[in-house]
C-alpha cells in the first residue's frame, strides 16, 4: 500500500522533473534509453550503450559510471532505472539523470542491471568519448589518461576530433599521446603506427611497456625493429628509475641512520664515551611522543597535528636530564676507563629497557602520524611517502643545528676545547666536569629527538633501541670518530650502499654483506672514514 | 716440557679448585645415580642438568677471561664462538636421529625435507661421526677466530674498536643463521635430539655424564689457561694488556700475541657450547645474539678478571641468580641484571675474587709490615736496656 503511494509519488515528481528539463524531448529519449538498460542481453546493452554515447551528452555519465561499477538497478514495478547507494535494509534510489535522491525502496523490489567484462569495455570506450569534450579541464585531462592506460580502436576517433577542438596545452600532450597509443591497437597504415610507436616509447612508464609489448605480438614485419628499440628505450628508463628508486630508500634509511648515531658522534665521537644506552634514549624520545599523543588524544584532540612539534622539546628534556644523571650518576667515575663505560650503560640500557616495559607494557604503541606526514606523491618514477620525506630533511636540519652548537656557540667551544686538551681547558677557567655533563646531556637529548622521528615509522616498544645500537656504532666508526661530517657520509653511504645491495642479494644477506664490509674497512682504516689527524688520536 | 709446563700451572689454588671439580664431577652423578630419589642426600636429575649448563657457561666466562683479563682484548663476539661449537655438536646430534624423525628420511633432518632440500649439503657430511663433529666444535670457532684476529691485530684494531667490530661480527652471524638458505635450520635451529653416542640424551644416566664431561672439560681448561697466563708466554700477554706499545717496542709481536690467546679462547668457547646444546637440547640463531656476548662480560667481571678462579665464580653466581630471579619475581631480572652491571663497575672492578685476593694480600702486608715495625721497635729498644 505504502509502496504504491511512493510509487504514485515517485511518478508525480518524475513527471515534474521532466517537464522542469529545458529540452523536453531530449530528455525523455535519453530516459527511454537508460531505462531499456534494464532487462536488455549484453549484447543489446551493449548497443545501447553506443546508443547512449552518440547522444554526446555530458548529463548520461553518472549512469554510465554506475553501470560499470554495477550500482544501476531497474525497479521491478514499473522499469525505472536508478542509481543506487546502500542504505541500511534498503537502497537509497538516485535519479540516473539528475543526481537527485528519490527516495529508497526495498532490496527485494530492484533488479540489478548486469554488467559484464565486454560490456564495461564499451561503457569505458563511452565515457572516454564523452568526457574528452567536457568543458571542465581537469575532467578532460582525467579522460585523455584513462583512454592512455586503456586504448582502444573505437576511441580513436573521438581522441581525434578532441584533439582538433583542444586549446589547452597540457590535455594537448594528454591527447597527443591517448591518439599514439590508440593507434597502435587499431588497424591503421604502418607509416602512421611508425609515428605511434616513437610517441609511445617517449611517454614511457610500465602502461606503455606492456602496450608496445602487445603490439609487437601482432605487428608485421616492417613495425617490428622500430617497437623492439621503443621497447629498448622504456626499459633502459625504467631501469633508471628503479635505480633512483634504490637511492632514494637508501637516502631514506641513510636518514634513519643519521638520526639514530648523531647522538652517539657526540657521546662516542666527541666525548669517546662508550654509551650502550643510546638506543634506549631513542626509545624514550618515542615514548615521551606516544604520552604526548595519548594526552593529545584524551584532551586536546584539535592539537593532533602539532604533537611531533610538542613532542620535540619535551624529548629533548626528558632524555637530556636521564643522560645528565647518567653521567654524574656513573660514567663521571670511569673516564679513562672505556671498556667499563660499555658495561656500566649498558647495565643503564637493561634498566630503562625494564623500567619502560614496567609501565608501559611490552607490546607496540601505537603512535599516529600527524596529516601533514602521511600520504604520498609521485615524482616522475618515483612514489615519495610524505613521512620519509620529512625524516630526511628533518635529521639533515638536525644536523645542522649540531654543526651550528659545536662550531658557532661559546658552549661549542668549550666542547671542543675539553675534548682536545682537558687540562688545558680547565686552565683556562672552563669548568670541565659541567661541560662533559651537559655534553652528555646533549647527545642523549638528541638521541631523544630522533626517538621522536623514528616513532613515526617504526614500532614503539620497549625493544626499539636495541634495534639501532649496532648500527649507530657502526656509522659512528665507520664515518669516522669525533667528526660530524663523518657521521653525515658514513650514514648516508651505509644506507645507499645497502639499498643498492638489496635488490641483488636479497635483505639480510645484504646487512650481512654491508656488516662484513664494514669490518673490513675498519681493517684498513682503523680510525674510519675521516680519522682526526694529530694528537688527539693517541688519547 | 709438559712437566713444566703443569708444575707452573698448578698453583695452590687451581690445585684445589680442579680437585672441587673433579670430586663434583664423580659425586653429583653419584649421588644422582646410586641413592634413591627421598634420600637426603639425593641430588635429582634438574639440578644435575642446570649446574652441567653453569658449568659450559663457566667455561665460556674462563675462555673470554683469558682474552680480556689477560690480554686487554674485550671481545663481544664470545657468543659467537660459543654457538658455532654449539652448531657443530647440534649437526651431530641431528644426523643421528636418523630415520625417527617426523618425515622419516634416514639421510636429510626434518627441516630440510621440509625445505624440500633433496641431498645433504656439502658441510653437512661428514657430521653423523662424534669425533669429526667433536673436532669441528673446536676448529670451526677456532678457525673464525684466526681470521678474524688475524687482520684485525694486524691492523692494530684495538680497545673499543676491537669491541665494536666483533659484536658485529655476532651479529653478522645471527642474521646469516637466521636464513633458511644456510643449511642450519634457520629460525627454529636444531632440536628434537634422540641420542648422543648411542645413549638417549633425556636419560639420568646421560645427562649425569655430561655435568661430568662438563666439569672435567672445566678442569681441563683451567689448568691450561693456568699453563698459558703463568708461562713466560703468559707475562709478555700481561705486557700486552698493561702496555701495549712497550711490548712492541721491546720487540715483541704483539699482534701474534694477542692471536694466540685470541684463537685458544675461542676454541674453549666452542668446547663449551658442544657441552651446552646436549644438555639444553637445542641451538637456535638467538645464541648468537650480541647481548648473550655482553652477558659473559658480566659473569666473568663480577667474579673478578684477571684472576682464573673468578670467572667460574661469577658465571656459577650470575646463572644461579639468574635462575632464582626469574622464578621468584621475573619482572625485576633486568632490573638486578642491569644494577650488577652499573654496581660491579663502580664498586668491584676487580670482581669478587679480585677483591677478596686484594684484601688478603693487603693483610698478609699488614702483618708483614706490623712485625717488621715491632721488631724495630725492639731492637731500638734494645740498646737502651743495655745502657
């Protein structure tokens, strides 16, 4: 009962609508025709479809679109074509025409519109056609790419009398190249498949590879030798994009590893203090970022976006003051001592590990990215995630700062000045035991800004220092002791090296290789990469 | 030579400590074996097991004293050494499960019917005879550590450096015995040992002869180590610790030094871990682990290096406290593993038998000049009476 009132209701507003369109007759024949969509074989819809497509208007794209994806369902009781969306029990009908929402109906009293494989080839072939004259620029862009990606011979045409129309420059191009790529698939003189084939091979990508690819299946004798060299030419570009690819994630794991020694070039390079602990102030800096979330999240949810940027200081304080009481607590009674140094902190490392898992609890937490570090974009061949991205230039500004401290500031040169000659120094009034304290502090204080960058894409648990101790020390010797432009280099070769090795030798086999070469390096250059030259090596 | 040789190692207190070993090593399987299991003097078959293990680590805390107490060199790739001997002794003991394993195939271990390996890779043959296994328990680590030794002294790699570079070394391992590839295993190891020269491995009998085979292999190495640090070889080791530069300049090759001691101590590491994997019954890449390295730095540092006694003391003590501490409350085990780290090198860096030698010594001086002054007094007092 309810249903027919709908239904008369349905009707009523159909009518109004109809008679609202400005051109009253077109309407109704496009209606007629998407709804002899429902109930028609594959082969008529098909027809239909092509029917459809002739009409050249704009406003029989959503159904179109629907079709394809097998949103379009006909109403049993009166043959009524809608689009519709999900709702609960129900469907939510929606004008296939219009856009507009109608109203819903029943699961039951709609029959879906079948769609299959032949078919939606010629809804795409369509559609093609139909959005190149969009007056929409972006949409016409979008249309010329997909006929790119999936060419047919039948959108050859419409490509063609787009192209003559076109003004703008970039879907230009677009089209320039749909037109290649079609041409290759239809059945036009060689001369012009020729011409095809060169713009083909010059767009270049992986479409285009398995496009020349399938064109040299059928290609005649003449076409042959000018698709092998295009396909020649794809491939020697995409090997070289797959190349920057390796160096790109070997620049990214090169940041990694800047982060996570930079720290360690100042306790261990310029102090020469062993300290096992390091890694353990890595993970409290990502911890201290997971409290500043968790807060975030309980209280000021509006702030999510800013708590890596309040997360930062607060890291820098929490790991700076363990390692100032680290090392008036302990490692001030065993200077001289190295080999005692290493055991004492990393007595230090099992406790903060302990104490961390204590409170904590030993499973992963969960650390979110901020919007502005995730998602990724496309450079040429390359896929840039926005969170490596700002961890490279994040440990580069790091870097710097440190470069800054050590070289530019009344703290840095007194830093420097204990280091070469203690006794020196205390001569001359530097109060020796605070700058080794608040050296200290300042190398654990970045270790703890780097925790926080490494929360962002790493596994926040207890165990995460453990996991780039061995590394750090190792770009610590390999750049070389007590130089920051040897850390710089020695990470950054380290984690390209062992990207490019990768692809060869597989993963662990490569951090193996890398690990082995390392060992042997050191063989040849004891004192690493950049070794300080005078005195201060006999100390 | 020989003769020599022992009657310079066996000072008073090795003597008595390798007489403790070898009456543990007759009386524990005895009063394991022969006395019922409500006698109170009974020791039952776990703790048999539990001290063999102590007793391998002990080893193990003796071979790296020998390197770092000795000669300077702190090594954190002992782990390393320890877990090859370890896979040498697992190859055997996996070959001879033979046929009973749970895919049945007489020649190839489960795992690699599981891989759906079809022959027995080349470094495997070889394995299903005790004394070749037995042998490359000591050859392989000690072949390790010859190469590795050789050019890193040669190069002069030394003092935290050396430390660095043979933790990566231990670590290279384990992530090399981590791969299925490698023919070892890979993540799980060996395991699911049936029998060790025809004896079943989780019998009383067997698991009483090795806490023996451990305890005299102990011995053994102890009056060796002993022979080594009080021969003439010994003191220029102790020259190398103390100054390294001024051996060399006196004309001594330090770096040939250094790898002697370096290649002994590694092929006592891998006797240990033979003796190890038959009484824990498996081998894994975890062995390998870096921190299991640094762990036997601890052993050997709180019962005192530089001294032969004191290594067995701090491993028996550590593992001992190990064992309890996990039991009793193993949340705080890191906590008191970590405390002992910081306490010991603050407090005890001689460790406790250091300490405990230094306050004898210190009293025995303390009599010694106490008796002189007395005897002074007397005899300045002396010439007054006669006057």
């Amino acid at each position: 009962m309810q249903a027919r009132l709908i239904h008369r209701f349905l009707q009523c507003l159909l009518i109004a609508f109809c008679l609202m369109a400005t051109d009253l007759r077109a309407a109704d024949d496009l209606r007629a025709m998407v709804d002899a969509l429902g109930g028609g074989s594959f082969q008529q819809n098909q027809k239909q479809v092509e029917a459809l497509a002739k009409t050249g208007d704009p406003k029989i794209v959503p159904a179109l679109e629907a079709l394809a994806e097998g949103d379009l369902y006909q109403r049993k009781a009166d043959g009524t074509v809608f689009i519709v969306k999900p709702a609960g029990a129900n469907f939510k009908l929606i004008d296939a025409l219009t856009g507009d929402e109608v109203g819903e109906e029943a699961k039951a009293a709609l029959e879906k519109v079948k769609v299959n494989n032949g078919l939606r080839r010629v809804i795409r072939g369509a559609l093609g056609g139909l959005t190149l004259m969009s007056p929409d620029t972006s949409v016409r862009l979008q249309a010329a790419g997909t006929i790119l990606r999936t060419p047919t011979a039948d959108a050859l045409d419409g490509v063609e009398t787009a192209l003559a129309a076109e003004t703008d420059g970039a879907v230009k191009a677009m089209l320039e190249k749909a037109r290649a790529a079609a041409i290759l698939v239809s059945d036009r003189p060689v001369a012009e498949k020729k011409a095809a084939v060169a713009t083909v091979a010059q767009t270049g990508g992986r479409d285009s590879l398995s496009l020349l690819s399938a064109a040299l299946a059928s290609a005649d004798e003449s076409l042959r030798p000018d698709i092998e060299i295009g396909i020649q030419q794809i491939e020697d570009q995409l090997a070289l994009w797959a190349a920057g690819q390796n160096i790109w994630y070997g620049l990214s794991l090169g940041s990694v590893l800047l982060l996570a020694a930079i720290g360690l070039a100042i306790t261990f390079g310029v102090m020469g203090i062993i300290n096992m602990a390091h890694g353990e102030m890595v993970m409290l800096g990502a911890y201290t970022t997971f409290v500043v979330q968790q807060v975030i999240r309980t209280s000021f949810p509006g702030l999510f976006d800013w708590s890596l940027a309040i997360a930062l200081p607060l890291a820098f304080l929490v790991t700076g003051a363990v390692g100032l009481v680290m090392e008036r607590g302990i490692i001030r009674f065993l200077y001289g001592r190295p080999l005692e140094t290493l055991l004492a902190t990393w007595g230090v490392s099992l406790i903060l590990q302990q104490a961390v898992r204590s409170i904590f609890g030993p499973t992963n937490q969960e650390v979110g990215n901020p919007s502005w570090m995730s998602g990724a974009f496309e450079l040429g061949g390359l896929t840039v995630t926005w969170n490596r991205m700002w961890i490279i230039l994040f440990s580069l500004a790091v870097f710097a700062f440190l470069l800054f401290l050590l070289k530019k500031t009344p703290m840095g040169l007194q830093m420097r000045a204990v280091t070469q000659n203690r006794r020196m120094a205390s001569s001359m009034g530097i109060r020796t035991p605070w700058v080794d304290a608040l050296t200290f502090a300042l190398g654990s204080g970045i270790a703890g800004i780097a925790g926080v960058a490494l929360s962002q894409i790493d596994n926040v648990s207890p165990n995460l220092g453990q996991g780039y101790i061995i590394d750090s020390f190792m770009v610590v010797v390999f750049g070389g002791v007590g130089n920051l432009w040897g850390t710089l280099v020695g990470a950054f070769s380290l984690g390209i090296l062992n990207k490019v090795l990768e692809p060869y030798a597989g993963a662990v086999l490569g951090k193996i290789l890398v690990l082995v070469l390392i060992i042997l390096f050191i063989q040849k250059r004891p004192r690493g990469l950049f070794a300080l030259k005078g005195r201060a090596v006999e100390a | 030579m020989i003769t020599s040789f022992l009657a310079k190692a066996l000072g008073r207190n090795i003597v008595v400590t390798v007489a403790i070993l070898l009456t543990l090593a007759a009386l524990v399987p005895a009063l394991n074996l022969l006395t019922a299991p409500d006698h109170p003097l009974h020791v039952p078959t776990y703790i048999v097991s539990l001290f063999g293990k102590y007793l391998t680590y002990a080893l193990l805390a003796l071979a790296l004293d020998l390197v770092w107490g000795f000669c300077g060199i702190l090594s954190l790739g002992h782990a390393a050494f320890f877990a090859l001997g370890g896979y040498a002794m697992g190859m055997y003991l996996m070959r001879q499960i033979g046929a009973r394993g749970s895919y049945g195939n007489p020649l190839l271990p489960d795992f690699m019917v599981f891989l759906n390996w079809k022959e027995l890779p080349w470094f495997w043959h070889g394995f299903d005879m005790f004394w070749f296994a037995a042998l490359m328990a000591v050859l392989a680590p000690g072949l390790l550590a010859f190469v590795f030794g050789w050019f890193a002294f040669r190069s002069r790699v030394n003092g935290v450096y050396l430390s660095i570079i043979t933790q990566a070394m231990t670590f290279a391992l384990l992530l090399a015995f981590f791969r299925n590839d490698m023919g070892f295993g890979g993540n799980n190891g060996l395991t699911d040992f049936k029998d060790i020269l025809g004896f079943n491995i989780q019998s009383q009998g067997t698991r009483s002869a090795l806490f023996a085979a451990s305890a005299v292999a102990l011995a053994l190495s102890l009056v060796i180590t002993s022979g080594i640090v009080r021969s003439k070889y010994g003191k220029i080791l102790v020259g190398v610790r103390d100054a390294e530069s001024r051996t060399r300049f006196l004309g001594y090759r330090v770096e040939h030094v250094k790898l002697f001691a370096f290649v002994v101590s590694a092929m006592m590491a891998g006797v240990a871990g033979a003796l190890y994997v038959p009484q824990v019954g498996i081998i894994n890449p975890g062995e390998f682990d870096p921190a299991n390295s640094i762990e036997v730095v601890i052993w050997t540092a709180v019962g005192g290096r530089g001294t032969l006694i004191g290594p067995i003391v701090g491993a028996i003590l550590v593992n001992g406290g190990k064992s309890v501490f996990t039991a009793a409350f193993p949340e705080f085990w890191l906590f008191a593993l970590g405390g002992l780290f910081i306490l010991v090198t603050l407090f005890l860096p001689k460790g406790i038998v250091g300490t405990v030698r230094q306050f004898v010594e210190r009293r025995r001086e303390y009599h010694k000049a106490k008796a002189a002054e007395e005897a002074r007094a007397f005899a300045a007092a002396e010439p007054q009476a006669a006057e």
